[in-house]
C-alpha cells in the first residue's frame, strides 16, 4: 500500500496559517469592539384622517426647525365644521346672557299692564254677579244668567292669577337651575369648538424639532390613510451609535459611561456617552446556554456622539471600544 506524506513546504505552510487564526482570535479575544452604526432619532409625522395633500412646501433632505410646515392637507370639511361649531357657541352665549339678563323692561311692563288688565276685567265680572243675585231675588232674571256672570268672574280671577304669576316669575328672574343649564351648554360648546379646531391644526403637519427632513412618502395630490406617516424627520444635533456589546463586556458597562467612538472613513475617533443598554440579549437566552456559548449574547446599546459629530451621516459602520 502506497502512503503520500506531504511536503515539508506545505506542512509549513498550514502550520503559519493556523498560527495567524490563533493569533487574530487572541487579540479579538483582548480587544473589546462593539460593532454597530450612527443613527438619528426618527420622528413620524403621521395623519389625523384621511384627506388629499395639498402642498408639499419643504423638499425631503432639507434641514427644518420647530414649527416649519411640511405637509398641508385638505382642510374644507374641517374649516366649515369649525365655523358651525363657532356659531353652535356664540348661539349658546347668547342664550346663557339672555338668561343672565331677564326680561326687558318693556316686557315687565306688558306683564304689569295684563295684570291690570286682568283687575279690572275682574271688578266688571264681580258687580254683574252682583247685580244678577238682586235680580233673581226679584225674580227678574233667570238662574242661566246667574250662572254666567259666576262663570266670567270666576274666569276673570283666573286670568288675574295667571297674570300676576307671570309678572312675579319676571321680577324674581331666571332660576338658578335654568342658569346652570345654559352654563353647562355653552362649556360643551366651547369644548366642541376647542376639538374641531385641533383637528384643523393637525390638517397643516408641522416639525416638531429641529432636523432633516429623511423622508416624504405620499406625493402631492394622494390621499392619505389615517395613521400613515406623512413626513420622517430625523432630530438632534448628533448621532449616536447603535451597537451592539458582548455579554462579557456587559457588567462593566452602565448609563453615563463615556466610551471611545470609531467611525469609518475617519481617522479621528469621538468620545459618546451611553445613554441605553437593554435589559434582555439580543439572541438566545442565557439559560439555554452553555458557559462558552454565553459569550457570544449581544446587548443593544446607544453611545451619544457629542455636537461636534452633528455633520456625520446616518447609517455609517461604527466601533465602540469597550472597557
């Protein structure tokens, strides 16, 4: 049987090649690096309801401040339900000052008159039920006619007794109850109003922080579903790395610390301070684990950069050196 033994020269060979993989995992091994990239703080303009885009007045990659508007939609319906909701409180205004105010003097006056009115309609009915008793004690009238003048004066007293409540009810004024109620509407009025006015606001979406415009996913002239967003934009001064940190290295790291930054294509590095570490691993759970495998969980972290990296770009490779 014929046996081939390799060559010294390639014997040496594997052997240097081998020494260098134990040599790169040695240092891998004493060289804490957290991998990761730079990113930016993502807020999402979204919509309040379902309308056509009218305006797009700022271009996406543009810088914007607080208050810049980025996207206009439709505002019809909205304007003219805010308009009825306003003339809805100015009607309940005027209602609550009506009851505030009484009645006006010539109305207090035309209730002052029907009592008077209602007296001396009263006095007439009482002397004709007078004269009607005399009379049917002579036996000049009959009892129907008795029984009629009984009927006037006791309907006259009625109509004095209706008149001098009404006159009373406008003295004394509205109740109190009556002035809670129109209280109550006006406030459920002007809480209406204050809704559809919000909802008038929303319809011109706004930055709410300083940033870059990333990203406008709707054309001018679609529609919109509600909830959709409208315009991404990425805020703060600085990015920060997102990176992810070996289990070995997790116990020595905690919020604050200040860590050196990498970033590719520079040659300078930055000092960020870590402002999150999750609380869970990234992959398998530690307990389904064995002791070597432990090692290789990852912890999702996020090291701010400081002001003077607010020109670097978002999703540039980073290294975060670990203690």
């Amino acid at each position: 049987m014929l046996v081939l033994f390799p060559s010294p020269y390639k014997v040496l060979h594997y052997l240097f090649v081998s020494l260098i993989v134990l040599l790169s995992a040695c240092d891998n091994k004493k060289t804490g690096v957290a991998l990761g990239t730079l990113e930016l703080e993502r807020i999402a303009h979204t919509a309040t309801t379902n309308e056509v885009i009218t305006a797009l007045p700022v271009s996406a990659g543009s810088k914007v401040t607080k208050g810049t508007v980025l996207v206009q939609l439709d505002n019809t319906i909205q304007t003219a339900l805010v308009a009825k909701a306003q003339a809805e409180m100015q009607q309940a205004q005027a209602n609550l000052d009506k009851v505030r105010n009484g009645v006006r003097e010539e109305e207090l006056a035309n209730a002052s008159a029907q009592v008077s009115g209602a007296k001396a309609a009263l006095i007439k009915s009482e002397a004709n039920y007078q004269r009607a008793q005399v009379l049917i004690k002579k036996q000049l009238a009959s009892q129907a006619t008795l029984d009629e003048t009984l009927a006037a004066r006791d309907e006259n007293q009625a109509k004095l007794n209706s008149a001098q409540e009404n006159l009373l009810q406008m003295t004394n004024g509205a109740r109190i109850e009556d002035i809670q109620i129109a209280e109550a509407m006006l406030a459920t009025s002007i809480a209406v109003l204050a809704s559809e006015q919000k909802k008038l606001i929303d319809l011109t979406v706004t930055a709410t922080r300083d940033g870059i415009l990333d990203n406008l996913p709707w054309n001018l002239g679609e529609r919109v579903t509600t909830g959709s967003p409208v315009a991404i934009v990425l805020a703060g001064n600085a990015p920060f790395a997102r990176v992810y940190i070996p289990e070995p290295y997790r116990v020595n790291i905690k919020l604050d610390d200040k860590l050196t930054v990498k970033v590719d294509g520079l040659s300078k590095t930055f000092t960020g301070t870590v402002t999150w570490i999750s609380s869970e691993p990234a992959f398998t759970p530690y307990f389904a684990l064995n002791q070597e495998e432990r090692a290789n969980l990852m912890y999702l972290a996020e090291v701010q950069l400081p002001d003077s990296a607010n020109e670097l770009p978002m999703g540039i490779p980073a290294q975060v050196l670990l203690p």
